[in-house]
C-alpha cells in the first residue's frame, strides 16, 4: 500500500518521487473558474492571451501550485500536525493546457521536537512538465508526529529559508510582451506606475464557502488529506467539522482581488504564506490587498513587479478590519484573519 | 480599479466595452449540464449535431446568453436595486467550442424617478464572436441608485421596448437541416405539427437549488452581482440570504422542460421575461409550458418555430397550480411563481 | 412526450433505443475526479497512459458505466419501486475523450408479482461507440409497478442470472502492455502477486457525501430519477429528503479502494452488485476490499485479474466493522453497509 510517512521515516538528502502524475485539462481550468470565481482574462481569454504572446491560454498559476502540491500531500503531509509555511514558490515556466505535471521532493532539514513525540521536516518540492521542463518549486515545513515515539531522529538540520524570492531570481517569459496590453479587456487602466508603496485595497466582494465547494476543488487537486473530507472523523475533533483547504483560501483571496489589481498578469513568486486562522463551511471571505514593494525588470520596459501583501479575512468587511494582529497581542493574528500571504505578480509598465 | 456605474454614470448614447472577453470550453458545456441537468441531445451528443448538419457541438444557448451576460454585471447591474426587465432577445449565430466572446452595450435610454434617488438605465447589449460576427444581442432596463443625490440626471429617454421579436428577424442557420431528425435520440415523436395553440404542458420533474450548485453556476458565468455569493452581506438584508441569480432559475426550468419538449431544437429569441419572486437555495423548481403561437419560416418546409411561455414555480407541483396571477389580485404573480418567460425555439416541422 | 414504463409496457424479447446520446469530454474527465476524488493515474494522466500503449488518456469505467446507465434510466427505471440488482456487467472496449455512447436494452425477462400490482422486469443493456462497437453491457432487473391494476402480463420469464463474468469473456485490449508498468506513478509495488485470496483491506479515508455533489454527479451522468434531485417530493416519503444515486457510491468506493489497490488498471466486469443500505447527504462513506479469487490471463504474462469484494460503509471505520451481515440476522446488511459490489480488475504480474 502506498505509505503515508512520520518523522522518522525522513531523512536529509531523501528525495521522493510522488505519484500520479497529472495531465491539465479544459474541464480543470472551468473547474477551477466555477469553484474560485476568479475572472482574470488571461486565464480565460483566448484573444487577450495570444494577444500577449502566449501560444495559447495559461493555465492559471495557482491551479498549477495546487494540483503540483495536491502530489506531494500523500508522502510529506497526509500525518501532519501541521502545515507550519512555506516559501521560495517560484513560478518558473508557464503552463498549457494539456501538460503533464509530476511533483519531486528533497528532504532538506529536520528537527526533533524536545519532547520527542513529533518534530519538523523541511523539503524542497519541484515540479516538471512532460518535457522535464521545471515549472515551479518550493520550500515547505511541516510538524509530524512519530509512528514510534522510541524511533531515533539522528540529525538535527535546520535549512535557511529565504524572506523572499530574489527578483532576479524571477522568470518571465520571453515570449510575453506587455507592451500592446488591453485594458479594455480588464476593466482597468490602473498599471505599474499606478501603484503606490504602502497602498492599501480592501476587497469588499465577499464569498461565501460551501462545503460541496471546498471539497470539490481539494479534490480536483487531488489533494488527499482526509481533514477536509470526513466529516465522521472530523466531529470528533476540536473543529468539529471539516477543515478548509488553506490553498483554496488563497485561491479565493486572488479571486477577489481582481476587483483591485485587474491588470497583474501572473503570479511568479510567493514569498511566504500563513494560513493564520482556520476556514470552515459558512464563512465569508474578504480580502486586503498591501504594495509592499516595487520592482523594474531588467532589460523590459512593458512591464514591472509588485510585491503584494493579501490578506484573507473572514466574516468581516475589508474596511472594519482595523489591525491585521490582536491589539492587545501583537504577535498574534485578529481572530477573523485567516491568511496572510507575500507574493510578486507582473503588471504592464505604464509610466 | 474597474467602477462599478451609477444612475448619474449613464447617458444616452454612451458605448460600454465591457471587460474579460471569455473563450468557451468543453468544461463550461460539461458544468453547464452538472449543474443545470440539461439532457437536450444538440448540446451533448456530435453525432446527434452532425446529422443536423452542424460542424460540431454548438454550445447551450443559455449558456451563452449567462456567459455573456455576465460580462455585462459589473458596468450595468453591479449596484442594481433590481434588473427590471428585458427584451428583444436575439440568438443570432451558432456558438462552438473554443469561441471567444465579448459584450458591449449602449445607453438607449435613462430615466430619473420621481424622488430624484435612483432612475432607470436601459441599454442595448451585443454579443460577438472572435471573428466579430454578432451571435447575440437584447434589451436590458435595470433601476440604479444615484451615488450623490445631488447630481443632475439631464435628460429623459424612454426607448422603444418590443412586445416580442418578430418572426421575420430571427436568424437559423442555413446548414442546419432538420429533414432528416432523429426522434429516437430525443425519446419522442411530438414534432411541430403536433403541438397546439393554447396547450398547456405540466412538467412535474422538480429540481432543488443547492447553494454551491447556484454559485457554481454563476461563477462560471462570471457574473460578480454580490448577491449571489456573499452570505456575511445577505444576512443583514430582508431576505436573510443569498439570492439565486434569476438565469440560473431559466436554465433549471428549460432543463424540466426537455420532458414534453424534447425536439425543440434552439432557443432563437427570448420575447420577455419576468423574475416574479425571488428563489433560495433549498426551493425546488418546477416548471409549465404553454403553447403561445405557431409560425412556419419563410423558405423552410424542415422546421417551424414556436413561441412558449415557461412559468417556474418552486415548491408546489405543476398541476397544483392553478392560476398564475394571484386569484384576488391579477396582477400580482402568485408567490410560487417565480419566472414568467416567453421565447421562441426551432422544431422539426413533421406534418 | 417520452413516456415513462410501467410493468405492463414490457415484453419479453421488446427492443429499446434509448435516447440522448452523449459525446465524453475533457470537462465530463474532470468533474468526475471532483465529484468523486478519484486518483487513478491512467485516467489522469497521459504520460502513464501513453506508457502502456494507449493511444491517450481512456475514459474511467465507472463514469462510462454511470453515463451509459443514465441513458436507460428513463425507460427502464424512472417508475422503479426498486432496482433490485444487476449482473454480468463487461466493459468489452476503451471509450476515449470526443466518443460517442449510445445504450440499447432488450427486455429478457418479466414476473408479475403476486399481489398483481407489480411486478419484475429484467433487461439486457447494450453501450456501443460511435463506431458502432459495443464498450459494455450488463443485465439488470428491477421492481415496477403497474399503471393499471387491470392490466394484464401474460407470460412469466426468468432469465438466466449468471453469478459472475467468466474470466474466459473478460476482454483486455491487445495494445495494453503492462510490462512495463511504472510503479512510481501510482506509489505502491504491491502487485497481482502480492495479493492473497481471502485478504481484507480497510480503507479508511472517509469521503461525506455532500448533497450538491451527489446530484451534480447524476446530474453530469443526466440520470433523470427523480428521487435524486426533488426535495420537496423527497420530503413526502419514509425517506424524508433525497436519496443518494447508488452508483455514486460505487465510484466514491472505488476512488477510495486506490489507497490499498494502487495498481488496478481497469474494472473488466461487475459480477453482482447490492445497494443494501440507502445513503443520504451527510453520511461519510468508507470501504473495505477483500479479495475473492486470482486468475492469470491465457496468453498474458504481463498482467493478471483480481476479483474483489468491494464493501460500502457509512458513518463507521471499516476497522469497526465486525460483520458485513447483521450479527444475530446472518441474511440482513449490517445498517452501516450501503454497497456490496463482486467486480474484477486487470493489474500487473509482478511474480
């Protein structure tokens, strides 16, 4: 059968080849608009992609991430206690429709918890198309338990782990040219130069999670934790009931965000992510969206990054949220926070 | 960001492009049938579409017509009081897989209510095809409220609103060929001929609107009216919850209604519809039929038209009702009616 | 209209055509998995696909077997009191993605019941491709009622009900070569010869049953039962609310017996089947595999047959699950199983 791991089964240097590798189809892609609402065109545009010079429509880079993490949550993170963070996602090739996608983990750091019954794997994941092309990576921790709380964990490493990715470490296509850029296809004349740093954009359309939509579009990642599924074993927990998939939350944000940032093209990094609060069925989600930098691209004058902070919230309008942390604990999230995500996008220059 | 319009953004004449023109794939024809129960063979089943002579699957028409209609919410109906009305519904070119389609509108007409608040916005919309040919068209009034009570409406435009599109502007394929139809890939033999004037036809097949099937729906229409997704809003407003987009209550009713009009072929005009109460998830769908009108088309002994209303009616049985309006007040619809639509379909002529 | 069959509609030896025929797309492969969290990489994946001979991704049997059976519903079951069983199901031939299904049934048997007010009616259904080639067919009986009483049913005919698909007309295509079968994509070495007879797997990943997805699948399949679909009639029954299509279960059974039999290739027959419990939005299904007999396959060194017993559970860990049958009523289901399906599978040699 295949085995889902526990702390001692890793190892520094272990690498795991995960299973079913994942052809991405038409049904995907209106499966993921249906599920998210997301709207951005070039998702779902024939004319405004190919229009960019994009061969055909991408695949949207977020159902990207979560079917080639859906891939790795059998053999890293089916025992987890906890999905600690991630970071390092870079957004290295784009994908079409059609491409086979395989997911591969190295172990890079572990560390036993001083009370020996749990501790902390880190892995690198990478993802390949059919051509063994890299299209995206990542670096992941996760808290595991132990089978056998007696199993030796002999080496402590902890790896480093970056606060963000290097804009030069950034991909962009060179086949994408910005240059003749449509806004009337958007809705929006807002560009690069349009943004300010420290600039905040509240998200006030909310959605509301349903439990047949959360568990559908786990599914469709294939993503198989059981937390999100069973509802038996799930009322015996402190939750009482299933959990949502944190990708899903994300998916959600950026759905919402688009009524903000209609002109950010793609994802090519996440920086780092904390699914700061759990989701269930019934909440309504809003977002926030924060600049936190601006970047020019070398040798490109049609298009610039952001840096974008976007925060999830639920059951609360954008606008009444008035600090993302507790007021009287800084360190600690707002109890309607639910996600607190950095990440880079492209957008058209402008001025 | 892209603005949302009010009764003051408006004036006659004014030219909408609307944003995120959207390519048609077979995961919208697929949703389409999971979420509405749809079993019309011309939409799923090419061998059935080649034998009338089609190229390939044509996409549902309400599918396009939700589709497109949903580029049009965030310009036109976003901040929506109500969506009065519309008309002059026009199908007017096949829709197949892999067609991008973008919406455009213009301002036909404006008129500012008396208590100087809010006013009616009509305008014309247009559907077209990546080849720019037109492959739908209708007239749409809806009620908006002023953003600044203060600003001037100038001018009054009441437009024309036809009672029903004309037999003689409505456009069939000349490929299609109906001559050689295949009753026994619809399960009946009831053609054209068979049909009468005044008949009335109870479909008692009753459907349940879940929530995630209606937000799915509407979603893939990428239709944002906020309405329809945001529980936290929906609570604080007289109805409690979130609304069922009106379009997704047309396409469950033409789905009960393939039972008894199994050779209706294309849905080619849609004359006037009336969204008479409001639907909740959990309401259960049923739907009547009555035969309006009878006409032949010019130059065509293959096919004939018929011009039906369908009436849906939620939480009562068909043949239960027994009077549309409300037997003490006949122009008040009863409160289980919920969709009073007229439209005129194609349909083998037979005798 | 297409009517509905009562008991006395039928005869022996009576041909069917049934209607609608259904082209299977890229959108119906991908609900499917979102429907049912299905994992199985030969119908997810092209890459593996292509590795053992096929010319592309086939479609998965049980959504060939759940859209050919939905084609007969309105014919065959639409009045059922009961559908009481169905054997000898053989999936003969491959459908791939822009097939073509048609379903055809002769009637092999009829019984009228005592009390003369229904009755047996037993089927023979036939599925065949575009290219006229037949893919499945299966026999099947269910309970019917009469429309009127006073009608008589002249003959009694029982057919032959074979217990199981003789290994000997199991059809395995010619171009599948499971030689080198790649056991990385599935994540598990257990071959056929790693399986003993008499050995029970627990699987006990719990899948909820959430109302939108059960009806979205029947609806994908445009089985037309109501029983699935109408609350408000639902309510008027012993039942109380919406009664779960059966062969939903099946599928989430099956999509949860990958975990334990990561290696099956395809399901070749379905030897019997009982739904013996119903299943309602709300329950968490589980499963239970044990395995009934191993064959090789004249001819064949590279693969070899499992026939398995594949036992649905609702709302109880398989692990607690002492007896499938009621401990003090050895000829009763135990209340918490709700399928009890015989079916066997093609998986490679190994030693």
């Amino acid at each position: 059968m295949s085995k889902s791991n526990y702390l001692e089964d890793f190892a520094v240097g272990q690498k795991i080849v995960h299973a079913i590798p994942r052809t991405i189809s038409e049904g995907d892609a209106s499966l993921y608009i249906a599920l998210t609402g997301d709207r951005r065109p070039l998702f779902c545009s024939e004319t405004f992609a190919s229009h960019l010079g994009y061969k055909e429509i991408p695949i949207n880079d977020m159902l990207v991430f979560h079917i080639a993490f859906g891939r790795t949550v059998q053999d890293i993170s089916l025992n987890a206690i906890a999905n600690l963070g991630y970071a390092d996602v870079r957004f290295t090739s784009s994908v079409f429709l059609g491409d086979t996608l395989r997911s591969e983990s190295t172990v890079i750091g572990i560390k036993e918890n001083s009370n020996k019954k749990n501790g902390i794997v880190y892995v690198y994941s990478s993802v390949y198309n059919q051509h063994n092309e890299q299209v995206l990576s990542w670096q992941r921790w996760v808290m595991l338990p132990k089978k056998n709380n007696e199993a030796l964990v002999p080496t402590t490493h902890i790896p480093e782990i970056k606060d963000h990715v290097d804009p030069k470490n950034i991909s962009i296509p060179s086949y994408l040219n910005a240059r003749n850029f449509d806004i009337a296809s958007t809705g929006s004349d807002k560009l690069w130069g349009d943004y300010l740093v420290g600039q905040t954009i509240d998200h006030s359309h909310g959605l509301t999670v349903d439990e047949t939509a959360h568990t559908m579009a786990t599914h469709l990642y294939q993503n198989n934790a059981r937390l999100h599924f069973d509802e038996h074993l799930m009322e015996k927990t402190a939750f009482k009931k299933r959990l949502v998939y944190g990708g899903h939350i994300i998916s959600l944000c950026h759905a919402i965000n688009f009524q903000g940032m209609e002109n950010a093209l793609n994802i090519v990094a996440i920086n780092s992510g904390v699914h700061s609060n759990p989701t269930f069925a019934g909440d309504t989600i809003y977002a926030k969206t924060v600049v936190l930098e601006k970047h020019k691209v070398e040798g490109r004058s049609d298009l610039g990054l952001l840096r974008l902070r976007l925060i999830g919230i639920k059951n609360l309008e954008p606008s009444s949220l008035h600090s993302i942390m507790q007021e009287d604990a800084p360190k600690i999230y707002h109890k309607n926070v639910v996600l607190d995500i950095d990440y880079t996008v492209t957008i058209p220059r402008g001025n």
